[in-house]
C-alpha cells in the first residue's frame, strides 16, 4: 500500500474511534502504533508508548533522522486533524492528532 492509502484508512479509523468515543484495548493500540511507525515510514530510534483520549491520537518517540519533509507529508494526509509536534529537549517527541472541529 502507498503512504496515501495507508494514511487515508488509519485517518477513517481514527475519526471513527474519536467520534464514537470507541474503547480502543491494548492489543488496537499497539496495531495504531505499529501502522504509524512502520507503515507510514517514521524513521525511530525509540518508541515510547501512545494513547487515544477524548479528541486525538498521541504518539511518542524518539525519531532517529526524522525530516521536516516527513512531518509535512504526515500533516497534508491527515487533513481531519490537527497535528502539534512538540519536541523536547531529551530528543522525545510527542505528535499529537487531534481532530479539527
């Protein structure tokens, strides 16, 4: 599958989950980790963890050589959300999707 359509369909699930107010478990969570990782290319030194909340879909990673170019693609595809990217100083960054109103 390309980027476009791996992102289309995991940005419909994600939309779903979020609207519905879904329970996602523990096994769900970690096949949205892995689709987002490994799928769509995030290159990843280390991989932190990930939640879904009320409004958005929260990963967190050290990436390893992530480019802006990256990001950018990341924030075209997923339209339906805003994304924030906020890095810190220990290399960890946290991507949060939140759905726009």
């Amino acid at each position: 599958m390309t980027f476009k359509a791996v992102s289309s369909k995991l940005q419909d699930e994600l939309v779903d989950i979020l609207k519905s107010e879904k329970a996602v478990n523990d096994y769900e969570l970690i096949v949205y980790k892995y689709v987002f990782i490994s799928e769509l290319g995030i290159p990843l030194f280390e991989d932190l963890g990930v939640e879904i909340n009320e409004d958005s879909f929260v990963l967190y990673i050290i990436p390893d050589d992530l480019q802006f170019a990256q990001l950018r693609d990341l924030d075209d595809a997923f339209d339906k959300f805003t994304i924030t990217f906020l890095p810190n100083s220990y290399n960890l960054l946290k991507l949060k999707f939140r759905l726009s109103d």
